[in-house]
C-alpha cells in the first residue's frame, strides 16, 4: 500500500467496549475476525461498516499482515488525526489498541507481542506445517489461534479474510492440523473467489461470512 494524504479518520460507530471486553473486566468477546491489509481491508470502502458486521456479532478485530507494517505505523497514537493511510480509521485502531490484535506475521510479532516469536508457544505452533502449506498463511492461522486463546472466547469462533489464495490455504492448514472450528474467506473474486464473491470487502459479504464461522462453533 503506498502513503496517501493523511485524512480525518472516521468517527467511531461502534467499539469494542459496548460489547464486550477484552480484558478481565467482563464479557469475553464472542470471537475474532482478522482481515489482511493489502487487497484485503485495505481496498474496501466501507472500513467502520465492515467492523461493525463483526463488532455487532460480538467478535473482536484486528490485523494479520504478512506485509511490512508496524502497529505504529499504522496506527499514529501521537498524531491519530494524521493516519498515514487512507483507509485506516480511528475505529480500527481504537479496536485494535483495546484487543492487541495486531499480527504482522512476516517478522513473526503476533498480539503486538515482539517476544511471543521467542516463546515456547511459538515455537510449539510452528510444528506440523506441511512442506506445501504456505509459511505466512500458516502464520495467520497461528495468528487467530492465538487471539482467540489470550482474549478467552469460550466457543473457539474466529474467521481470517485474506485475498492471497495461497495465505488461506496454509492458514487452512493450520486450522485443520489442529482440529479448530475456524473459517477462512476470500476477499477478492479476481483471486480466490467465485461469483458470490465482491472484489472488495462489502458489509453485506463480511456479516454473512461471519454468520458461517459462528455454525462452525456453536
């Protein structure tokens, strides 16, 4: 994604705390959506639309990047009116902030972790990967597993978008090798989608694809 002239973000609708809490204070979410940045959550003009889809389901948000993105480069917290990217809006990275949800999975930092790539945990989920199972989709597997872990979902429903077929193949992966009730959904028709498919991420087709993850758990 190239830098654009910094806009005023969008006013939040919806947040995270209405719904749900991603510490100890109460409720735990009811589970995750990650979304991919490039050609993915970043080429949808409807970004606070497409979060509430998730966000009124009572699912957390957040990043899985398999890009060169920094939390901070995303998310200016000393400048949050300047936001290097178009797309990005204050209710994303509100989202993000109060869930650590940020996964840049190309240098291998995950819930806004830089020492979880170090730990035991990381190490034990890097096991298994078949030869032909993409390295960052299996990443963003391990990506959603782990969010769903550390924010307590008490029926393990997560769902990752990604317009890379071969990202949600190796996140596939991931999720049948560990036996998890999760999803996977395309974001853009050209690449790895049919006709039901938009060629960028409408709330309509988010909601829906929500909607199928939660049958996987429930």
């Amino acid at each position: 994604t190239t830098p654009t002239t910094p806009t005023t973000p969008t006013t939040p609708t919806t947040s995270s705390a209405e719904l749900f809490s991603c510490q100890s204070t109460g409720p735990p979410p009811k589970g995750v959506c990650l979304f991919d940045v490039d050609g993915t959550i970043s080429t949808t003009k409807h970004v606070d639309a497409v979060l509430d889809e998730c966000l009124k389901r009572g699912f957390a948000v957040g990043i899985a990047t398999a890009g060169g993105y920094t939390i901070s480069k995303l998310c200016p917290v000393d400048r949050p009116e300047h936001f290097p990217y178009r797309w990005m809006t204050l209710k994303f990275c509100e989202n993000i902030e109060q869930c650590k949800t940020f996964n840049a999975v190309g240098s291998n930092k995950f819930l806004m972790n830089d020492q979880l790539n170090s730990s035991a945990r990381y190490q034990e989920g890097l096991k298994g990967r078949p030869s032909k199972a993409s390295g960052p989709g299996w990443r963003k597997g391990f990506a959603l597993h782990t969010a769903v872990q550390d924010l307590k979902v008490e029926e393990p429903c997560g769902i990752l978008f990604d317009d890379d077929p071969k990202y949600l193949s190796g996140a596939q992966a991931y999720i049948e090798a560990h036996s998890l009730p999760f999803a996977t959904a395309c974001a853009k028709a050209r690449k790895c989608g049919g006709a039901d498919v938009p060629d960028s991420l409408t709330p309509s087709y988010v909601g829906d694809a929500v909607d199928r993850s939660i049958g996987l758990c429930t």
